[in-house]
C-alpha cells in the first residue's frame, strides 16, 4: 500500500499534465516528466527521512532507511538528466547550438531556483554518502542535512511555478503548492511539536553502571511515575540537559521489559561525540524521549518456538524482548544466542540468566576472541552452531530476531535460510545496507525498490510517447 500510495503521488502531476494542453515533443516531454517526477521523490524524502512513526512503525525503520538512501540516489540521476534531455536532440551541424541552449537556460531568470535545486540534492546525497568521512559532528551534519532538505523543496517549488512547461494549469499549480508546503510543514511540525513535548516531560536519569568496555547502561525515571507505552524490542530518541531538543537527541534500543514501574533501561555504546561522554552524565540529570519508535518486535508474531540472537550493543532489545518472554511466562521453547568480541566486551551473564531460567530455553555465548570462559564457545556465528540453536524446533514454525554488527546479522540471515527457516520469519534492526554481505531478504528488498523505481520510468516513458 506505501509502494502504490508513493507510485500514485508521483504519477499524478504526469496525469494533470496530460490535460494541460498538446504535447511538447519527445524529449522535452521526457525532461519534463523526469523533472516532475524527481520534485515528488524529493518531497517524499523529507517523509521517509525516518522520524515519522506512522511510517517505520509499520515497515521498520531499516527498511525505511534503506529506501530513503536508495531512492536518493535515484533522485540524483533523475535531477541531472531533467536539465540535459532539455538539449536534445542533437544538431551535428552546428556544434556550439547545443553549448548555445545549455548557456541560455543557465542564465534564464527562470531556471536560477532550479539550479539551486540541483546544487542542494547533490549536496544532499553527497553528504549522506560521506557523512563518515566529514570533519563535523553529528549534529551540524543532521542540521546541515535538514535545511538543505528544505532549501531544496523550496527552490523545487519556485522552479515548477516559473520554469515548468506546464506552470499555467492552474490544477497542476494547487498539486505541487499543496505537496510541498505540506512536505515542509510534515518536516518543520515534527520538530516543532517534538521540542514542546520534550520540554514538558520529567524524566531523569536516575542511574548507570558500566556492563563491558564502552558499553553502559542507563536508567530513566519519571517523577511522576509516568510510564512510557512501549513494545520489547523498540526504540526511542533521546536527549539530556540542557540540549533537550530532537537536533541533539539520539535512538537507541530500550533494554528493558514494558513495566508499571515508571522507569526503563537502554545500553549504549561509547561510538560517537555523544555517547563518548554518556559515562560522565550526572544522575539527576533531566532527560527527554522521543518514542517509542520502530517495528523490531514480537507482537502479534505466533510460532512455535522463539530465537533471539544478539551480538554487542544489539543486546539490547534482545535483552527487552527476552524478560519481557519472561515475565509474561511465555511457554515457547526460546532459544538464546549471544556473541561478543571479547570477553572484555562481553555483559555479565548474571544479568539475563535470571530471564532465561524461567524460560523453556537454551543459551549460547560466542566470544570471537579467546580465552574463553566456562560455558563460552569460541565465535563467530556459523551454520554449525546454529544447526545445534535450532535442535528440535521446526524450523518453518520459529519467530528469529536479530540485532548487532551488520556482519553477523547477514551471516545469521543466511546461515538460517540455509536450514530451511523462510526469511519472512527473520526480522532484524539494520540502519546501514553497506555493511556486511546481502542476505535473501536484503536483495528482496532492493528488488521490491527496482520494481517501483521501474513503474516510475514505464510512467515517464508512456508520458513522453503519448
């Protein structure tokens, strides 16, 4: 339904101009639908950018992020041949007619805030592709990032209104007044409304300890012994004084168990300029969330039998979804995978046993590196081990969750496709697509994401030969 609702707004303004008037000729036709085409994708990136719930709450916030990259870069192209298919066709015979045309559009008054739109996308995506790389902190990145978003619709939107062959049709205008303003305002009103509900909340950090190298966990209280409503396995952005506001705030996984106690637990990673400095937070220290976020859970999910699988920090919402099992006394056979680089980074094992006792299960412990301590097996995952996990179960009837370094989860991924559990029973948290090989159900993905980016071209094309 989100595929077809996005291949319809973009197809629409292809409809309205249909009605406009006669076609121009072929390629100015394909300019045009590419150029119009390429304004809604850019609108639709400010949605799919990752904060908006009732989007990665119902696919998943890696599915939504690997669409938002995806489709940028499909952005990109659509962007630069929009100007150049203007140029076509080509006369031979005069050689400096096409030079001629590109210098006339550039310098037309017209074209200027198209221009600039097409400096902001490459910018755009150039500093999504390089972020790693770029000397600046993450929040002026983030920052940088959302205001050349909107600079870019902005500029978008003046290029349509002057620029575009069909700007008269008065329809077509209230279409793209209508879609931009609200993408913008969808963008703006997030962070808006966010900053006012940070600003009333009351929680506070009300402890942390240090559970392995780098790794810490901190608990968040509320005064008023406020509950946050929330499922095992999610996520929520949060943020500490005096920076409470969703420029500085950061997601991380919830390591606890839903609970009425008012306060819940999250493990966090030393990896960043934030989190470099989590350990030096004072308790007491007010906190605000955003949240809770996210689809990496076990609701509404009936197997047989459950498999959670977790390696470094992506203990976490194993850790939620395990005593969550736990205290709900979940019947199902559970079987507990967990994978560390050391046994510096490994976490206390008395921390989940506790859960796994008064659960029908078995565990394994993975240390990539020796030595090994008791009941510890050497790492990494692999097929063997995960041949012994899966001992009496049916694998066509288990429920898999994973989450950790982006290499394990596809080795998990693959390793247990292999045994003959059907991806569609595999759910796993990955924010970044780049990292480790494409499992089954990464290249089903993409391949759902060619489907769509090919309907759109079969679109523009049929456009331009009408």
């Amino acid at each position: 339904m989100l595929a077809a609702g996005y291949f319809t707004l973009a197809v629409i303004p292809l409809f309205l101009a249909t009605f406009a008037g006669l076609p121009y000729g072929f390629w100015t036709e394909l300019a045009g639908a590419i150029g119009m085409v390429a304004a809604v994708m850019l609108c639709l990136q400010l949605v799919t950018s990752g904060r908006f719930e009732f989007l990665s709450g119902r696919i998943g916030i890696d599915i939504t992020m690997a669409f938002h990259k995806w489709m940028a870069r499909l952005l990109v192209v659509l962007a630069i041949t929009h100007p150049l298919l203007f140029l076509l066709p080509l006369d031979l015979s005069r050689p400096n007619s096409t030079w001629n045309h590109l210098v006339a559009l550039i310098n037309r008054p017209a074209d200027i805030p198209g221009i600039v739109a097409l400096l902001l996308i490459l910018g755009l995506v150039g500093l999504g592709i390089f972020r790693d790389r770029l000397p600046v902190s993450y929040e002026v990145w983030r920052a940088s990032h959302g205001l050349m978003a909107l600079g870019a619709a902005v500029a978008t939107l003046l290029h349509l209104l002057h620029a575009g062959i069909y700007a008269d049709a008065t329809v077509s205008r209230i279409y793209w007044i209508v879609l931009v303003v609200g993408a913008v305002a969808l963008a703006i009103g997030v962070y808006t409304v966010r900053v006012r509900q940070m600003h009333r909340q009351d929680w506070t950090l009300s402890g942390k300890r240090r559970l392995a190298d780098r790794l810490w966990e901190i608990r968040l209280t509320s005064k008023a012994s406020k509950n946050l409503a929330y499922q095992a396995g999610q996520f929520a952005w949060v943020a500490f004084a005096p920076r409470r506001f969703p420029l500085f705030d950061h997601p991380f996984s919830i390591a606890s168990a839903p609970n009425d106690a008012g306060e819940f637990r999250f493990l966090i990673q030393e990896a960043g300029d934030f989190t470099a400095a989590i350990g030096d937070l004072e308790t007491g220290t007010p906190a605000a969330i955003d949240g809770p976020h996210g689809s990496f859970t076990l609701a509404e999910r009936q197997s047989g039998a459950v498999v959670l699988i977790a390696g470094g920090v992506g203990l976490a919402p194993i850790l939620s979804m395990l005593e969550d099992l736990a205290r709900r006394g979940d019947p199902r056979p559970v079987r507990f995978v967990y994978a560390a680089r050391d046994a510096a980074a490994l976490v206390d094992p008395r921390i989940f046993e506790p859960w796994l006792e008064r659960l029908d299960s078995r565990s394994f412990i993975l240390l990539d590196r020796q030595p090994l301590g008791p009941g510890q097996r050497q790492g990494p995952l692999d097929r063997e081990l995960l041949t012994e996990a899966l001992e009496g179960l049916e694998p066509t009837d288990i429920a898999v969750m994973i989450c950790g370094p982006a290499g394990m989860m596809s080795a998990a991924c693959g390793g247990l496709t292999s045994l003959g559990v059907p991806p569609a029973h595999i759910r796993y948290e990955r924010f970044d697509y780049r990292g480790g090989p494409a499992t089954a159900k990464d290249r089903a993905i993409i391949r759902n994401f060619r489907i769509l980016a090919l309907a759109l071209g079969v679109a523009m094309l049929a456009f331009a030969f009408r």
